[in-house]
C-alpha cells in the first residue's frame, strides 16, 4: 500500500503527525465536560394549570379535559397522560423520539393561546420535563453547636428555648442572603428553599364583630391595599428648582396596621384592632425539613439545562468559602447532597479499570513476544489511540461519562489487534531473510486489505444503533461513536506508526540519516527550509537512539523480574501449540462429529436463555435511596412530621447508614410531576456508607413499616433511565367507583406475591372534603348569588392577601381570614355570615347544605381515557420474571363492562427496547456480512466467517448464567459489540487459508498450516481484550452496574468463540468450500 510505504519513507513526517495529534488530543481531554450519563433529551412537555380550591373532578372537567382536546393533535404527539389533583392540572405530552422539541412547544404554546378556561383559573405554565430538574447540591442551615455562646450571633441563647423564633431567624437569612448568594453563581438556575417559618402578618377577623359594625372581609382587604402606597407625583418646577413629589404612606410598623381605620359609624372610626387581632407570625407550614433528627432550613441548587453538573459544582465550591466566611458565628452551612461527588468517583473507576485493563493487555503482549521492543511499539497504539479518540470526541460535542469512557474501555483490548497482526507479519517477513525496512513495508502490506476489514467489520456493528428506539439508543450513542473514533485511530496507527517504528530496527538505515542530509543549497528560504529538515533529521536520529538505548537497558533490568513468569506462559503457550494441529487434525477426520457437538453447545446456550431474566437497564446504586411514605389522607403537617421523626430515627440506629434527612409534606419539590402532594405524604432520603449493605438496611425499614398501621410506602433508587415504575398495571374505565374496585382487587392479588414489593394504587385513599352544596331558590329570596357566598367562603376560610408590608426590603404577606376558633369545625363553617353589612346576617348553613365525603385525591388520565394505577417492584428476582408472574396473577381477573387491564410500566418499555436491539443485532450481522463479502470478493467464505457470531453468542450466553446476569439491554449492546468483534480472528484465519492454497497447497494442507501460523496471534488478540475487560468485569466502584454486563458478555462470548473457532470454521470451510486447484487435484491421483 501506498500508505505503508509513505510512513516508511517520511518517518519524522509521521512522527510529528503523531505529536501533534497528541497534543491535540490532550489539549481536548482538559476542555471534556463530565457529565454522569450523557444527554439524554427526554421528549416530554408538561402544561401545569394551577385553579385554586378546585377539586379534582372540576379540575377534570374545566381545566384537563379541554387542554387534552387541544394538544392532542400536535405533530409527533405518541401519548397524552394526565392528573387532576386538588387545585392543579398537569397534562404530560409524550412525543416520539427525534421530535424537534423547541418546535413541538411552541406548537403546544400556540394552541393553548385559543384555549378559553374559567377566569379564576390561572394561565397555563409549559415545562419541560428534564431530569436535570434534579439538585446538583442540597445544603442545611442550623444553629452552630461548636459555636462560643460569648460570640454576638444572629440566633436567641439555647437556654430561651424558642425554636419558632430560631427557625424564623434561620428562613429570614436564607431568604434574605444565603439564596441571593448562591442564585448569583455562574449555572445556578434556581435555589429553592425549604423548612424554617416564613414571616406573615395576620390579619384574624372577628366575624361576628364585623357583623354587629356592618363590614365585611373584602372591605378591609380593600382599605389595607388602599392605605399601603408609596406613589410617585410627578414633578414640581419651583423658579429654577425641580422637586420631585412621592406620596409616602406605606406601613412602617406592624402597630400601624392595628390602628389603621377601616370605617366610620356614627362619626366614629372603627379601627383594625377593634374588629380583628393583628399579629406577626408565619406561614401555614407545607413542609418540616429535618437532617440527622434536627429541624434546619434546607436550600438546593438547580442547574441550567445546558449546563454541566461538575462545572456547576465546581462553581459552588469557590464560592462556599467566601459564603462560610461571611456567615455569622452561631451558624452552620452544611452540604447534605453533591451529585457531583457520584459522578467524579464513577469517572474515576472508568478510567482506573482501562488503565489496568491497557497494563494487562500490555503484559500479554510482552509474555508473547518476549521482546520488550516490540512490546513497546505495540503497547504504543493504546494510548496513541485513547488520546487521539479525545479530540474526535471534542469535536463531536460528547463529554466524559460512564458510557463514553466505557466504550473507551472497552475498546483498550480491541486497540492492539490491528498493531499485533501487523507486527507479527513484518516478524514473519523478518525472519524469513528480509532486512527491516522491507520487512515493514512487505509484512504490512500482506495483512493490510485483513486489518481493513477486521476494523469494519467492528465499526459497521455500531451503525445499526441508530435504529434503536427509546432511551438505549439515547444512552448507547456516545459509546458507539467513541468507539468508532478509537478503532479508526488505531487502524491508522496499525497501517502508519507500527510500521514506522519497525523499520527502525534498520541499523544502517539509521545510522545513514545523517549521511542523507543533502548539502546547504543558496538562498535564504532554501537555506531555512534546509535547516528545518536537517534539524528533524537529527532530532530523529537522536529519539531512536536514545529510546533503543531506554528500552534495552529496561529490557535489562525487567528481565531479572519477569524471566520466571515468561518461561511458565511459555511452556504453557508451547504446549498449547504442539496440542493444537493434532486436535485440528483429528476434528478434519470427524467432521459430523464436531459439527454436532457445536449444534449441541449452541442449542443449550438456547435452553438457557428463559432462565437468565429480564430487566430493561440495571438499577445504578448511587449510594443512597429513598422512602416515600403516605399516611390518611388528611392528616396534618405535625402528625406527619412526628412518624417521619420515628422513621427517621430507627433508619439512622441501622448499621451503615451514614446520613438521613426527611421532609414532612411537599413543600421541598421542584420537578414538572409529582407523584403525590399534600400535608399527609413524607419523604426520607437514607445516604449509606461507602461498604454498607443496601439490602439489609431496606429490609429493616420495610419491616418496621409494615408493623405501622394505616402506611403505605415505596422505597426507590434514584431512576436514571425512565419516569415509569418497573411494573404497572393499567386500568381503564370511566366510573370512579368501579376503577377503585377493581384496583383494590389487583393490588390485592400481587400483594399475595412473594416476587412482588412496593405495591401502590392511584385510588386507594381519598381526601376527605366538605362539599357545600346551594339552596339556589333559598339564596335567590334572600339576595344571594352563589358565587358571592363562594367567594365569602374563601375569603374566610382560605383567605385572602390583601397587600404586603415591607420590612428591610422584605415584602411580607398581609393575609386576611376569619379567626381560627371560628373555622375550625364543620359546625362553626356552617356558622359563617355569607352576607356581611346587610341588616339581617345570613349564615351559610341557611344556605346550603354541608356534607362531609371523601373526594378521589386524584384523577388520571391516559390516551384521554380514565386510569388507575396499580404500581410494583421486583421484591427480589428479575423484572421479566416479576412481569410473568404479575399477567398469571391477573389471568383469571373478572372485570366489569367498560373495564379494560394491561400490565405496563418499565416492562412494557424494555419490550419495546428488546424488539429494536434484535432488529439492529440483525442488520449488524447482514453488514459485516456486506464488509466480509466486498473484502473476499466470495459469498462464501463471509458465511463461513459469520458462524463464529451463534458461537460466540453461546460462550455470552454462559457466562451470563455463571455470573447470574440478566439480559438487558446493556447485554444486548455487548452482544452486538460482539458480532464484530468474533469475526476478526476468523477474518485472519481464512485470510491465510486462502493465501496458502493459492501458493499451491492442498486444502487439507493450507487449513493445518493456517491454523499453526496464526494461532499466536489469534489467542494474542483474544487474550488482550480479555483482559483489557477484566476491570470492567469485576464490577467494583460506582456506575459498574452499567459496565460489568457488557464486559461480562464481550468476555465469555469471545473467550469460546476463539476456542470453537480454531476447530470449528476449519471444519466448515473444509465442508463448504468445493474449489478444485491443482494441488488437490494431484493429492486427488495420487491417492
């Protein structure tokens, strides 16, 4: 080749190529951006519409279904699902993968313009739903328990024991500084802030006060908002002076609010105070936050959506300091949460496994060429190659992740195969007669158009991922293209450095460069340009002298070390070889026999499939998990927070568990779905040690809560790769009553199963709710409109923030309502006067009737049709296995008419993953069969090649059962890794078989002689990237979960697909392979 001969000519040509493709490529790697898993970019839009003091059925009916109506239509739209919970709506628009989101909202944004809704309602609210929406960091603001008591601080002394003022004092400095602080850090989206007691200024009415003075709630609501104004008014020209005229009246003091005069009667004003109590408290309470059992105000940090997490944190952490520094003494800011920390360590374990996976396969190769040398030039292509596949992944735009270093991993063995193949012809070459340089140029050449090919074939396995749908082929890209970049690296190494570096082995040849120096021509630019070669040329001779004088005397010094280990792998080796040809010979001699003991092999591997298990993607431990616990609808904030407490403090006395932190009600979320809202549902987020047993601590928690009465609860990793549940089960129908039935029956039979945990129903519980319902004919005699009683209702119930008060640039709510003691039964609500400053008051139980129910909590909605849920997790076992079980639970299920079940959730959507994996497994396969073909330019040989793929799927097929691995679709991408990777040795050995009987040798003859030639390097290549995958298999540190399948699959398919295929393919080559030369022709007569 052409190429081979310019790398051997202009060698400081391609030396220079190669320092600058490192230098790019290390100037790249310091530009990569770490990210946990790459972008993934979820189609999925959310339209949230907040209607206040709603139920879920109004909300259904007025605000749900009409937006389901008008987004359903829009392009690339695959599903629309929905919840209607009390006072807010939320549709989910699902769209196919590749859906050019930016377009598809503002397609959603256009249609919801048309959309008429009820005037109270609020404006629709469109977000995008992304996993970014999680924190980057979590931190916790308490009192400093190392603090000296002498210090001045922001908090009373301990000994006051006033907790309120303390968590007020803490919510006031986190808003007021702590929040602006951290929102001003360069990829900071948000800071959200939980916990503590917001201030309010409460304004308690005395209804039945306001009735003897004739006044009503939304009169002194209107006379504060008209009493708290700072306006401006203009300017005033005095002569030559200009004043500018403010009218100053805004509240200086929560005294001022009490006097403030809100009428007159009889001449006489009545104040504020005289009709109402004035104080300063706090908000009703949404969420209690507490850290280690202690009560804090918590703050967590969003990033931007196009920003990366490490580089965000990164950011935090400078900042923190200067933020510590300027905390008052009595305070502690402490980081609960770094997402960052997760993703460092996963990179870290990435990169250490293909460091040591790069030394063994280096080691291999030294064991086998007993040439340090050699060894050198070989191992060269490793990190040549890693490097250079930075600068392709720069220019890509893919970061540094657990998928893209994995691929890179698992491309440190496949990186030396083509270097291997091309020493060990120019070895051959050499010691055949031929002096270095022709070696390297004769050697490469003849195995030049096998490497090509031998790479293709892998490459061409990736290209069919395009094809694969949903989330895997989200995940999966940025591991094909780096390895891809890496195996077209190394390919050009393989053709260009090997040999360059080989023919140095040229004495004369390098000692005669400087001889070569061509005498100083004239003129100035001739002159430079002379300088400038010559300079090279030196430099050149000088690198190889001193790296041959480097590498012998390394040769010296390892061979005192290693010479044991070397002479036991070659009496190994030797032995292998001298076993091999007889082996060979006897499987030519039973040809039947082999064939079916392979056909045997290959259709066990089949019976053991079933066995294996399913799931979609293995669950990722992050060191942490979470319990969701629900209590009786309606239940309070306290009692919540007191559970929460107990829980929290029997999950911290458990060995291993580092840390916990719980939040009693929803106050602290800020993602696009939440699952469950109100005072009554609780979270604990449990953070383990580094050696902690995960099983045992949630096997401890489950039974403590399964002895608490009237619980319901889910412990849940942190899902990376999808939003369903594992296993659900969907059902369809229109009546309330009817959907709760036949859910209570479902949940009730996987409860029953040992297989199934977690299990969790849409429908089980209810809120309770005071339905009002209107006399209309009653009301209408005595004056009254229904939407006038409603609004009075709210106004004393809920109600209403009049104006804000401001105090040190903080605008505190000024909130109106009747007093507690006259709201705080169904009795005294009835007591309400829904008529305020008539002569005769009317209350609302003359009115309307009140009774008490239960409300659904909440309604959902799927493909515009009504749904309950029924949701599990694979209590232990697989989540094929648990999706078996769940349909034979549910055969016999006898539903009502109009109800209509289907089993769902991540078992539906692995299905769907599974369906494309085998379509791309398929295309591979026909690819490297197109590859093959084109490079024989024969049909076939490329189908003779093409059955090592059913044995290397036999070796993955049992090496997965030895482990106890599942299928999924990480295995599914290591086996379609594998359908390019196998065929390379049989590539190599049919290549030789080939060329051997066109140099006029027997089939027979040329099979044998093929086989003892390239068996060196066929175990060589299959024992590199082995154990280049060895790190990756053992399933140590964080993220292995995602690796160790596919090194797991790559390994033990390769493995006996090389064994199988040192016997095997000769034997069907001998069978298929029909042509008649004339050295068989005479091997023919002559017997």
């Amino acid at each position: 080749m052409k190429l081979i001969r310019l790398a051997t000519r202009r060698r400081v040509t391609i030396a220079m190529v190669t320092l600058a493709v490192l230098l790019f490529g290390l100037v790249s790697l310091s530009r990569l951006d770490l990210s946990l898993l790459p972008d993934l970019s979820y189609p999925t839009l959310t339209v949230r519409t907040d209607f206040a003091g709603a139920a879920p059925a109004e909300i259904e009916s007025l605000i749900t279904r009409p937006i389901e109506e008008v987004v359903g239509v829009v392009r690339g739209v695959r599903l629309v699902r929905s919840i209607s919970r009390p006072g807010q709506s939320d549709v989910t628009l699902e769209f196919l993968w590749g859906t050019d989101m930016d377009y598809a909202a503002l397609d959603v944004r256009e249609r919801l313009e048309t959309l008429a809704l009820p005037l109270q309602a609020d404006r629709p609210l469109l977000l995008r739903f992304d996993p970014a929406t999680e924190p980057v960091m979590r931190f916790a603001l308490a009192r400093n328990a190392e603090a000296d008591p002498a210090e001045d601080g922001l908090l009373p002394p301990v000994a006051a024991g006033d907790s309120n003022t303390e968590l007020r004092l803490l919510r006031r400095f986190v808003d007021d500084r702590l929040k602006k602080d951290f929102e001003g850090i360069a990829g900071v989206a948000a800071v959200t802030v939980s916990g503590g007691l917001e201030d309010e200024i409460q304004v308690l009415l005395d209804q039945y006060r306001l009735a003897q003075l004739d006044l009503s709630a939304e009169l002194v609501a209107q006379r504060l908002r008209a009493e708290n104004v700072n306006l401006s008014g203009g300017r005033l020209e005095e002569g030559d002076r200009q004043f500018l005229v403010r009218t100053l009246n805004e509240f200086q003091s929560v005294e001022q609010i009490d006097d403030l005069i809100v009428a007159t009667r009889e001449g006489r004003p009545v104040y504020l105070k005289d009709v109402a109590e004035v104080r300063q408290g706090w908000r009703e309470r949404e969420a209690i936050t507490r850290v280690d059992g202690e009560e804090m105000v918590e703050l967590a940090i969003y990033r931007e959506g196009d920003t990366n997490v490490v580089a965000v944190a990164r950011q935090v952490d400078r900042a923190l300091a200067r933020i510590r520094d300027d905390l008052p003494p009595d305070l502690a800011l402490t980081r609960t949460y770094d997402q960052s920390v997760f993703i460092r360590n996963a990179i870290s374990e990435v990169v250490q496994a293909a460091v040591f996976g790069g030394l063994l396969a280096i080691a291999i190769l030294y064991l086998f060429l007993r040439n340090l040398r050699s060894t050198v030039i070989v191992g060269l292509a490793i990190p040549i190659s890693v490097v250079a596949t930075f600068a392709a992944m720069y220019s890509s735009g893919l970061t540094l992740n657990i998928m893209s270093l994995g691929g890179i991993a698992l491309a440190i063995g496949l990186l030396v195969d083509n270097a291997i193949v091309v020493l060990e012809n120019i070895a051959a070459r050499r010691e055949a007669g031929d002096d270095w340089l022709n070696a390297a140029r004769q050697g490469a050449g003849e195995v030049a158009g096998a490497v090509v090919a031998a790479t293709l074939t892998t490459i061409a396995v990736f290209f069919p991922l395009v094809f694969v749908d949903g989330v895997a082929g989200q995940l999966f890209r940025d591991q094909a293209l780096t390895v891809t970049y890496a195996l077209l690296v190394s390919l050009a190494v393989a053709l260009t450095l090997i040999p360059m570096l080989a023919s140095l082995g040229d004495a004369r040849r390098v000692r005669g460069q400087a001889d070569d120096i061509p005498p100083k021509p004239q003129g100035f630019f001739a002159t430079l340009r002379w300088a400038i070669g010559a300079g090279l040329t030196i430099a050149s001779t000088l690198f190889v002298r001193i790296a041959g004088g480097l590498i012998a005397g390394l040769a010296r010094v390892l061979g005192w070390v290693v010479h044991p280990l070397v002479r036991v792998f070659n009496r190994g080796y030797e032995a292998l070889a001298r076993r091999y040809p007889p082996v060979l010979e006897k499987a030519l001699d039973h040809r039947g026999w082999t064939l079916l003991a392979a056909i045997g092999l290959f259709a066990f591997s089949l019976l053991l499939i079933p066995r294996l298990g399913m799931e979609l993607v293995p669950s990722l431990a992050q060191g942490e998990f979470q319990v969701e616990i629900q209590l009786e609808p309606g239940t309070p904030l306290g009692e919540t927070d007191l559970f929460m407490r107990g829980l929290d403090r029997f999950t911290r006395q458990q060995p291993g568990v580092a840390r916990a932190d719980s939040v009693a009600g929803t106050g602290r979320r800020l993602d696009s779905n939440p699952e469950e809202a109100g005072e009554h549902t609780g979270t604990l987020n449990v953070i383990l040690d580094a050696n902690a047993d995960e099983a045992t601590v949630t096997r401890a928690i489950r039974q403590y809560l399964m002895a608490q009465a009237g619980v319901d609860f889910a412990i849940r990793r942190p899902e990376l790769f999808s939003f369903a549940t594992p296993l659900e089960v969907e059902i369809a129908g229109y009546d309330l009553e009817q959907l709760r039935a036949v859910a209570g029956r479902v949940a009730s039979r996987l409860e029953a199963s040992e297989r199934l945990s977690d299990v969790r129903s849409t429908v089980e519980q209810g809120h309770p709710e005071i339905q009002i319902r209107f006399d209309h004919e009653r009301a209408a005699r005595l004056g009254l409109r229904a939407d006038e009683i409603a609004d009075t209702v709210v106004r004393q119930v809920r109600g209403e923030v009049a104006t804000r008060y401001t105090w040190r640039e903080r605008r505190i709510d000024v909130l109106v309502r009747a007093r507690t003691e006259q709201r705080d039964s169904v009795e005294r609500l009835g007591q309400l006067v829904v008529n305020p400053g008539s002569p005769r008051p009317v209350t609302l139980d003359a009115v309307a009737e009140l009774e008490q129910v239960v409300g659904p909590a909440e309604i959902r909605r799927i493909g515009q049709q009504r749904v309950a849920i029924v949701s599990a997790s694979p209590g232990f076992g697989d989540l094929g296995a648990a999706t078996e079980e769940a349909r034979a639970l549910l055969a016999d299920l006898s539903l009502p008419s109009g109800i209509t079940l289907r089993v769902a959730g991540q078992s539906e959507e692995m299905q769907r993953a599974f369906r494309s994996l085998v379509v791309a497994l398929a295309l591979a396969v026909f690819l490297v069969y197109l590859v093959m073909a084109s490079q024989f330019e024969s049909l076939l040989h490329p189908f003779v090649i093409l059955l090592s793929i059913p044995l290397a799927l036999t070796g993955a097929v049992l090496a997965l059962f030895v482990t106890g691995s599942s299928l999924s679709v990480v295995v599914f991408i290591g086996l379609i890794m594998l359908a390019g990777i196998v065929v390379n040795n049989a590539i190599v050995l049919v290549t030789r078989i080939n060329q051997l009987r066109e140099a006029g040798q027997t089939r027979r003859e040329a099979i044998v002689e093929a086989g003892r030639a390239r068996l060196r390097p066929i175990v060589m290549t299959t024992l590199t990237t082995t154990l280049g995958l060895v790190p990756l298999a053992l399933g140590l540190g964080e993220g292995s979960e995602l690796r160790t399948p596919m090194a797991i699959t790559v390994i033990g398919g390769l493995l006996l697909s090389t064994l199988l295929t040192l016997v095997v393919i000769p034997v069907v080559y001998s069978l298929l392979d029909r042509r008649r030369t004339e050295a068989d022709l005479a091997e023919g007569s002559g017997a």
